[in-house]
C-alpha cells in the first residue's frame, strides 16, 4: 500500500499538479491528530519526573 501510494501521489503531482496533493496532505494530518493528542498528557507526566 505505501508503495502504491507513492505512485499515486507521484503520478497525481505529475498530470494534476500540487492541487491534487492537498486533500491528501489534510488527510494524512487529519489522522495524525488524535495520537498526538493522546501523546501531550504522557510527555507533560514524564518530564514532570
């Protein structure tokens, strides 16, 4: 999947241009969110000792 993803992307840029990697960019920050959401409590308790 990452392999074709890859390609995917590329081949977007290529024939679409940079409109086509915007959705993607938001989605792939969209997903990112919640774990570093999760992670801000545990790092703030780790440092505090």
């Amino acid at each position: 999947m990452f392999v074709l993803g890859g390609a995917a992307g590329a081949l977007g840029f290529k024939y679409v241009g940079f409109v086509c990697v915007v959705p993607l960019a938001a989605l792939l920050l969209a997903l990112s969110i919640p774990p570093l959401l999760r992670d801000i409590p545990r790092r703030r308790a780790s440092s505090i000792s």
